[in-house]
C-alpha cells in the first residue's frame, strides 16, 4: 500500500492523442513484406491479415534482414564514441552481442556525401591510405548491455562510453548509423578477414536480433557469419538461437550488397543435425552432378569455359576458390546456347562451396540431440557444428542439462547438481578425425577466430564449444561483464580452451593444442560465487555447497590434467 504514496501525476498533452502521422513518409523505405506483413504482425494486428498478404510464403518463408526495420529504442543508455581515445582494435564491434556498433572505412566519396558533421578520424592500417574511420553505434538497435564499454583497452582513457540515449538522437547519431550501415561499403577485403580488426571490417549478416542484452550466444553466430556468411546453410535446432533467430515475423540474418546471406532454417530439437546433414548431402548430390554436365558438354563450350570447368572441378570443395571462380565462370555460361550450359546456369548458385553449419545449444548437444550429433560427425563429411554451451536449458525456463557442472542449481537440481559435467569435447576428440575446439571469446579473442576459421577450412566434420554466459547463470556484475567472466572461466580452469586439428597428426605432431595457461586454482571458488547459480547453493545448503564445489573444482582439475596428457603425447614417426 506504500507504494501508492510515492506516484506522481505525469502530464500528457491531450493533444498528443490526435497527432498527425504520415504514415507515406515512414513506409517509402520499406520493402513490400515489412510494411505489408512485418508491421501489422508486430503491431498485433496479424489476426486481421488477409491469406493473400501471404501469397509467395506459403512455405513460411521469411525476409532476409527484416530486424532491421523494426529500430526497437530499448535502451536507456547507449555507447558514445570519443575519437581522441580511440586506438581502431576494433574490439568494441567484435563482442557486440547485437551487431549495434561497427567500425567503418569511408573513402573520399562516401565522406562528400556523408551528413553534415559527421565525426570520422584518419584510418590507421596499411592499404588505409585516403581512407578515413569511424565507430558507428545505431542507438535505436543497441540493448545497452555495456560489453563494448567494458572490453575497450584504449591506454588513455575508455574510447565507448556510456551515454543517454535522447544525447546521441540530438547529436544525430541514428542519421550517421543510417548512412553508415546502408550507403558506405564493407571494405573487409583490405585487410582480410583473418584477424580480430580486419574480421569487423566485414558486414554482420546476423544483426540486431532479439536476444538479451549481453547474450553470450550471439557474438559467436555473429562472427562466423562475417567470415562465411555468404555462403552458409545453417540448420539450427530448438533452443535461444532458434527464438532469436527467426521470430516471426522477422529475422536478424541478412544480406550483402551482391544479395548474399545465410539460408537458414529451423526443424526441432532432436534432429537437427540430421536435418542440417540433408542440406548438406543435398547440395553436394547437385554439386557433383555439376561436375558430371561440365565434362559432357566441355567440347560443346568455348575453351575458355572448359578450362575454367576443369579448374572448378579440381577446387570443388574450396569455398573461396569456387568463389572466384563462379564470378568468372556465370558470364561466360550466359553467352552458351547449349542446353547443357542453360541448365548450368540455372544452378549457378552452387557453383560456390557451400558452408553447411548446425547451430544449437548444450540442451540440443549433450543430451536431446547427441545421438544425431554423434551419427553425423561419424559421417566423416564436411559439416560444422557450433555449440552455445550455456550449460543448462536456458529457453525453456533453466533447466539442468548434461553440460551444467556438479553444484549449479536448476530446474532438476534444486540442491545443485550431483554429477560431473559431460565432457563433449573428450569425447569427440576420440574419433581422431573430427576438429574439436573449445572457445571462450572473452579469454582469447584470436584463439576463438582461429579455431573457427580452421574447423570450417578443416575436410571433414568439424564442431566448436563455445562457452557462453546466460542471464540463467545470474552473473553478479552483470551480463555486461559476459567477456570478463568467460576470461574468468579460463583463468581459473573452469573453461580450458582447445583446438584438436586432425591434419596436425598428419604430420606428426600432437593434434591436440591447449590454448589455456595453467589455470590459478585458488581463485576458482571465487569464481563459482560470482554467480547466483552456485552462491544461491551457498545460502540454502552451505554444507552442501561446500561439497559440491569441491567436487566441482576436484572434475575441473581431472579434465584439465587429462587434456595436459593428451597435449603431451608424442606423434612423431616411429
């Protein structure tokens, strides 16, 4: 009842409820299915959609990039870029969760047609020249988690801070990210994609999705889909990642400037490795047949088409090569009359390797899915896997799952877990010819670059483990802190990060590569009780928790000295 005594009378305008809006105006840059499809769903008006606002998604397809559209302002505070401390890591832009803050290359022309006053800094890089920078937040898509702030090492001073959003409206930010986002050109092939900076050069084809602030998951999808995303069949079973990534009526994987994006889709929980390998032995069935129709019709083409056929055929399954290749074979296939050619032609899109990827939680890993995971990287094919390991079922409400440690509470173990996490990584590592990587952006930001770029360079199956803190794990500093507490969790062995790359064996040298130091064992407690998940125990069962977070750092301890002896096996020829 005290609460009633601390309201207070707010004034509206009356007149505000009779405003004129010119709705015109605010459609003209949308396409066709935002303004017919997208808004009226989101305005919770669907139920008034007639069936033919669906003719040409009968299938429940959706638009590419329509999360763009939807310019949700959530956020209270949002980060202000200051030029003077910037030192361009572009570290800020790499652990965005929601792809809300990017950095950009201008050139002379893009600066002559930029909005007046626009704050840009000279680029500093070799190939730069000329070039001028600049870090863009877009206020109304961030969530004002903070993980750019807190992950900014410039020496002088913090290069992002954080501001109130109405500051950045009036110092026109939203006109500088439009412009920036849509007319100014990804530059990332100056640099390359194979570092930490260059990679960010590169467009965010996952962007502005509806995970939490801080969401450990997203950094990761966001990241692969800059290096591969043009090219990427993704298969993404139930979980966060399945909500996030297609809630109709929109979704937050998108397109380049030539109409490139991932093809996504979503089949249920226990099969989606299944499902992702029928995409991938769908598109290698045509791919070979494609092989089959250039020797059949290679005396019927130019010389110059056959030799590039030949050339495609020997590079198969390179995705940058047949890249390249495609850009030079497709003009050449549009001057052939043949029918052999013709049909070429229609299926130019495989033409390019494609990079098939499954995506999924620890839910979908360790227990619902496993047998499918594990059937499919038996295969031996070339499909990857990416595992948002949160250790515990985080859409459906916190539920323990087979990758929760003993001593973390969840639904089903409300006097925390009794047992030792599973050990997916150990186990796959058995196969030897499977690439295995256990990531921690936080930890290491190359390393997790690294590994993803060798599993999906790697000929065969590949799956990366990717530890990602959860707002179910009630970090005490906050979700904003999500980098520092993956970097925590390798420090202190709770997270030990690895890359197993069966082509090291090959050669005869240790496959296995420990990308972790010797963890600091007695600052592991203190890691467990900065998180509610385990100091929760602490207040409920103190002697219990005593016990099970011995127990938790005593499996820490194990699977830390088992990969040492794994690390330190000799390979060498006999």
């Amino acid at each position: 009842d005290k609460g009633t005594e601390g309201l207070e009378e707010v004034f509206v305008d009356p007149a505000w409820a009779d405003l004129e809006v010119d709705e015109e105006i605010i459609d003209s840059a949308k396409p066709e299915y935002v303004r017919k499809i997208a808004d009226p769903i989101n305005a919770i008006k669907g139920d008034q959609l007639p069936v033919s606002a669906f003719v040409g998604y009968e299938d429940g397809t959706l638009e590419h990039g329509t999360a763009n559209y939807e310019k949700r302002g959530i956020a209270v505070e949002v980060p202000e870029w200051q030029p003077d401390m910037c030192i361009q890591c572009n570290q800020c832009a790499y652990v965005c969760p929601h792809a809300a803050i990017r950095p950009f290359l201008i050139d002379e022309k893009e600066m002559a047609a930029a909005p007046q006053g626009m704050p840009t800094i000279k680029a500093l890089g070799r190939g730069f020249d000329n070039l001028q920078y600049k870090i863009q937040v877009s206020p109304l898509d961030c969530t004002g988690c903070t993980a750019c702030v807190d992950v900014c090492p410039a020496p002088k001073g913090k290069a992002i801070v954080m501001k109130l959003i109405e500051s950045q409206i009036e110092r026109h930010e939203v006109e500088y990210s439009d412009y920036l986002y849509n007319e100014v050109s990804y530059k990332d092939h100056i640099m390359g994609k194979n570092t930490v900076k260059g990679s960010q050069f590169a467009k965010p084809l996952f962007e502005f999705s509806g995970a939490c602030a801080g969401c450990g998951e997203t950094t990761y999808i966001k990241l692969v889909t800059q290096l591969f995303g043009e090219r990427m069949l993704i298969a993404n079973a139930t979980g966060c990642s399945s909500i996030y990534g297609a809630s109709a009526p929109s979704t937050p994987y998108t397109k380049n400037s030539c109409g490139e994006g991932p093809a996504w889709a979503s089949s249920l929980f226990e099969d989606n490795a299944e499902y992702g390998y029928g995409m991938f032995q769908a598109t290698e069935t045509i791919r070979h047949r494609m092989a089959k129709m250039m020797i059949e019709c290679e005396n019927e083409v130019s010389s110059e088409l056959a030799a590039l056929f030949l050339e495609w055929r020997e590079n198969i399954s390179d995705g940058e090569k047949t890249t390249e290749l495609r850009n030079e074979i497709v003009p050449l296939l549009e001057k052939e009359t043949g029918k052999t050619a013709k049909e070429l032609l229609e299926l130019k899109q495989y033409l390019v390797k494609k990079s098939v990827w499954m995506f999924g939680g620890d839910g979908w890993a360790y227990d619902i899915g496993f047998g499918g995971i594990d059937h499919v990287l038996a295969s031996g094919d070339d499909v990857n896997m990416l595992i948002l390991d949160t250790e515990v079922y985080s859409n459906t409400g916190g539920q323990s799952s087979k990758a929760s440690p003993a001593g973390a509470l969840a639904k089903f173990a409300s006097s925390g877990k009794p047992v030792k996490k599973k050990d997916l990584a150990a186990i796959l590592m058995t196969y030897g010819n499977i690439y295995v990587a256990r990531v921690s952006m936080g930890a290491n930001q190359n390393q997790t670059l690294k590994a993803i770029r060798e599993a999906e360079s790697y000929p065969g199956p590949s799956i990366i483990i990717a530890y990602s803190p959860c707002i179910a794990h009630g970090i005490k500093e906050g979700m904003g802190r999500g980098q520092h507490e993956e970097k925590l969790a390798t420090e202190v062995g709770y997270w030990p990060i690895l890359r197993y790359d069966p082509r090291l064996a090959e050669k005869g040298k240790n496959p296995l590569q420990l990308d972790s130091k010797d963890p600091a064992w007695d600052k592991y407690e203190n890691f467990l009780k900065g998180e509610s998940r385990y100091s929760a125990l602490l207040s409920e069962f103190p002697e219990r928790a005593k016990e099970l977070f011995e127990l938790n750092l005593k499996n820490a301890k194990e699977t830390w000295n088992y990969y040492k002896r794994m690390a330190s096996m000799d390979y060498s020829a006999e």
